[in-house]
C-alpha cells in the first residue's frame, strides 16, 4: 500500500517544508479569516493553523446538536442564534472539539437559492450531487454480496437523500502550497466522526499541484478544504439550517474565539431566501479569446500525435486542454450561473468553490472520481464525446457510430483498464458494471463504465487519491509522461480545473472531476476550460470543434441577446 502513495508524482507523503505567499486581492476578513492572513500560508495555511497541531491526537469531542424541526429558514436562523448563545453560557468541557448544531425545516428549498442570497464576500462552497436513476447501484451491489457471504456488509449509508449543500464562511480551512500529502488528509480527518457524518470538509486540488501557480489561482494554493462554518442543506423533501464551530486552545484558538467568530458570521446571514431562475444572465460578452489559439492547437495536436506513434515512446493518450477568456459588460454572477447549469444539469455534479479573496470556481461536470461509503469505493470511467441530436433517430445513428468507432473504443478502453488496475491496487474485489454503454447528458453523450471495489482498510481513502488521480480521462497514460508533455505544450496554469472536486466525510466522500468549469472573477470576466483526449486517430478539427462542443452549457447563456426573464418567490 505505501508504495502507491510513494510513488505519486501528484499528492505528497513526506512532512512538508512549508511555503509562503501572499495574495494582492483587496479584501476586508472576518476577524476569523485575519488569523489565517497573518501567517500568510505559514505552516500549513488553516484557519488556527491545526497543520503545527498533533494530527494524531483525536479532538476532545466531535459532535452533533439537533433542534426540533422548524417551517422556515427565518425560525432555523433564529433558533441557530440562541443555539449559539447557549453553547456559549453552557460550553463544553473540552480543550478540542468540533460541534454542530443543526434544525431541520419541513419544506424543501435549493441550497443554491440560499446561497444566491448570502453575503458574497463571505468564502464560500456548494456541492451538488448528480442523480444517478437508471444507473445500477455497484455500491449496494457490493455491500449485498458482502452481506449474503459474512453477513458483515459494507456498511449503510449517511445522508444518501443529501441533494446539495451550501456553505459560507470557515470554521476550520486547510491550504498550501506543497502538493496534498498523506499528514494533511490525517489533520482533515482529526475533525471528522462517523458519529458526525453531516460535519464534512469541501475543497478540491489542483489538476498539478507541482506546476507553477498562476496569479488567478494563487488563493487556492495547491489545495483547498473548509468545513463551513453555516450550511444549509437541501434534501429530498426538506432542508437543514446548520453551524458549525471548531476550536483547539493549543493552537491559539479557544472556543470562545470561535463563538465569537460564529456570532459574526450569523449576523450576515440571510433568512429571506428568493427562488431566483434566469433564461439570460443579462450580461454581453465584449470579447472570448482561447488559448491556445487555433493557430497554435493544431500544432499541438500534430506534436502529441507524432509522439504517440513513435515507437519509442509510452504515451497512448495525452489530454490537451483550452481556457476561454470571455470578457462581458457586466460582472457575471457565479452563482446565478451555476443555477443556470444546475437547471440542465441533472446528470451531472455542480460544484462553486470560493476561498477568501478569492476567484469562484465553477463547475458542472459529469465525471465522477470516486464515492467512498466506508469500506465501498466506486469510480467509472467516461471517455469520447458526441454531441445530441434533436431527434431520437439522429441520436440513436450517433450514438451507435459512437459505440462502433475504433477511435473511440481505444480512448474508452485506456481510461476504463486503468482505472481497473489502479482499483486492484487498494481493493480486495473490483467490479465492472457495464463494460462498455453510452451515457447521454442534455448536449453531449460518452462511452462509460462504472467500477467499484471494497477497501481493504477505511484508512485507505488517501490511496483512493493517490491511485485514481489524475485519471487518463483528463490527463493521459503513462500517467507522468503525459504530464510532462502537458506542461511543455500547455501555456496556461489549470488550476483546479481537471483537479478532485468534492468532500471528505466520517462514513462517506465523494468526489468530482473538475471538467465542464470555468474561473469568474469580479472585472475579469471569466476563464472557460475544456479538453480532449489524443489519440492515434484524432483528428485536429475534429478535437477543436470537441471543445467548442464543451463550453458550449456556459457559453450559451452569455452570448445571446441579454433579455432576462426573472421570477422571484420568496419562501417563508
């Protein structure tokens, strides 16, 4: 097991040396936040700067306090608010911990219309999950079989009709320079509990967190993970006001400090939440270049395929990305954005990750890396796109030219039988369900395949990491050698952008693929990403026009004429 994690080139083992950095955004903190921005990226960069503490002393407690059931947002802000105070007169006895406090609504309301109303200066994150109906179940599969042959299963699940969740500010954040390593995961994990499963930390990591850092991407370091101080959670047929707090006195960081950090950041928060859905954004783009440019991808391409061919070479697939610079006459919304891919994005995971000071990132990918039920992991492999058609007839030709393609058989078979080998790696039993299908999303449709296995060990989610990314999906195999091929070609920093996007758990994690994203940013509009796989077969225009293809969910909405229709409804 350790030599997987050794051997990475993209997360890190070893005690870090840490960096240091500094950030020119203007930007006011929280007396919370100007802890972190006092050490400027010391140590590990968290918010009471937990990476200097002993990962391997558990906290004093870690807990959750559920209030009875309330009707509205207003009456579960209120109720959070004395919840807090009385916490604060009756504190527990503890020199560590992390505590919870949680009341239910009986209605149902969008995490992502609660987030719209919340003050944007705040750090903020949201995570929705995609609906997998029509899909089998490879994870209940596995935990039946395990039943029916020691009748000691996989484990049950926590917050399965979890549909999204919405957090703003930070009660405990994590960032760095230096790559993800083994001890960073262990200080997350000090503040997670299966006993707590809601008490999860959202973040993601760079796609190389070993290449330079870019000015835009500066504020996320190579990684970037906070547990929010308040979350709401939207479920299926109701939803969830939650705060969390974490203190620890021998990082300097007393429960009072965090009382007092969560009191301030109760005051902003917004109770009057608006259903807000827009056919436009009501932006107009000014101009969209790409780099590369045209000019510049095709040589590229004709590189990487004369690369491929050479028989001294290992590369079978290298993944060549664009980012869209896209300028409009008005500062767009992410959130509102988001929402906009959310509304076709049933199949899909939406993603916002936004630290403080920072540019949001912004996703809607279909691509998952892994979901982690206690000991069940599963992955799935998606290559090769074609677009939808307007007819089922049309649709279907395309979809069965899809499945018969030599091209696209040998892009899908490279990504599937890694990920196959690399779960042999840290399972003891490895599925695939089906081989080969093809999966239809609202404007494109990919060869798929889901896999899954059983960990040997719950201590082995680092591995999960370490193993599955990047995948050859968005990177290439070997692995390394595309890498470097990608940093020699490649003329911009991606960032997060191809990177792990999601969250760690006590019983459960799960995490996204960065793909379908983009970078928004106040006065700079935004920077679009998307990638193709090369292969022997590819074809330069064919992958450009891939690209295109990619974008088009965020670009639609802001190159049409900017007519809005909005409809708001409060929610009581």
């Amino acid at each position: 097991m350790a030599s997987l994690h050794l051997s990475s080139r993209f997360l890190a083992t070893n005690t870090k040396k840490h960096s240091s950095i500094s950030t020119s955004h203007h930007y006011s903190p929280a007396p919370f936040t100007r802890l972190f921005f006092r050490k400027k990226f010391k140590s590990c960069s968290m918010s009471m700067n937990g990476c200097e503490g002993d990962f391997k002393t558990p906290l004093g407690t870690v807990e959750t306090r559920t209030m009875s059931t309330v009707l509205s947002p207003t009456a579960a802000t209120e109720r959070l608010i004395s919840a807090v105070s009385e916490l604060k007169s009756q504190p527990p006895p503890f020199s560590s911990g992390v505590v919870r406090l949680q009341v239910p609504i009986d209605q149902q309301i969008g995490a992502i219309d609660w987030l719209q109303a919340q003050n944007e200066i705040q750090p903020r994150c949201f995570f929705s999950r995609r609906s997998d109906v029509g899909r089998p179940d490879l994870l209940l599969d596995l935990a039946n079989d395990e039943e029916n042959s020691n009748g000691n299963g996989l484990g049950g699940s926590s917050g399965r009709d979890l549909v999204s969740v919405a957090g703003i500010g930070s009660a405990v954040f994590f960032r760095d320079l230096d790559p993800f390593s083994h001890d960073d995961w262990r200080s997350i994990r000090r503040f997670l509990s299966s006993k707590s499963p809601l008490i999860r930390a959202y973040g993601g990591m760079r796609f190389d967190p070993n290449g330079k850092i870019s000015v835009e991407w500066e504020p996320f370091g190579a990684f970037y993970f906070a547990v929010p101080q308040v979350e709401f959670n939207e479920f299926g047929g109701s939803s969830m006001l939650a705060a969390t707090l974490a203190w620890d006195d021998e990082l300097s960081w007393t429960l009072e400090d965090a009382i007092e950090s969560l009191q301030e950041t109760m005051l902003q928060v917004s109770s009057v939440v608006v259903r807000l859905r827009r056919e436009s954004l009501g932006v107009s783009v000014l101009s969209k270049n790409h780099v590369p440019t045209k000019g510049a991808y095709y040589p590229a391409v004709e590189k990487a395929l004369e690369i491929i061919k050479q028989k001294s070479s290992s590369l079978s697939k290298v993944v060549l990305a664009r980012n869209s610079r896209v300028i409009t006459d008005t500062d767009i919304d992410p959130i509102a954005w988001l929402a906009q891919l959310q509304s076709e994005g049933h199949d899909a995971y939406q993603f916002c990750l936004q630290p403080p000071g920072a540019p949001a990132f912004i996703g809607n990918t279909p691509e998952r890396l892994f979901q982690r039920n206690q000991l069940g992991v599963c992955s799935e492999a998606l290559a090769a796109t074609r677009p939808r058609a307007a007819s089922r007839a049309r649709d279907m030709e395309i979809e069965r030219d899809l499945l018969t393609s030599p091209k696209d058989d040998l892009e899908f078979s490279i990504v599937r039988e890694n990920i196959r080998e690399k779960l042999n790696s840290i399972c003891d039993k490895v599925v695939v369900k089906p081989q080969k299908t093809v999966r239809k999303l609202a404007r494109v449709q990919h060869l798929y395949s889901q896999l899954a296995g059983r960990l040997r060990r719950e201590d082995d989610e680092f591995d999960i990491l370490a193993a599955l990314h990047p995948t050859p999906a968005v990177c290439g195999l070997p692995a390394e050698e595309a890498r470097l091929l990608i940093k020699e070609i490649e003329s911009f920093d991606r960032g997060m952008y191809a990177g792990p996007i999601g969250f760690f758990g006590g019983v459960e994690s799960e995490f996204a693929v960065g793909i379908r994203s983009a970078l928004v940013e106040k006065g700079l509009g935004a920077l679009i990403y998307a990638g193709t796989g090369i292969v022997a077969g590819s074809n330069p225009t064919s992958e450009w026009n891939e690209l295109d293809l990619k974008i088009s969910q965020f670009t639609k909405s802001i190159e049409s004429e900017a007519t809005t229709t909005t409809t708001l409804q409060p929610i009581n």
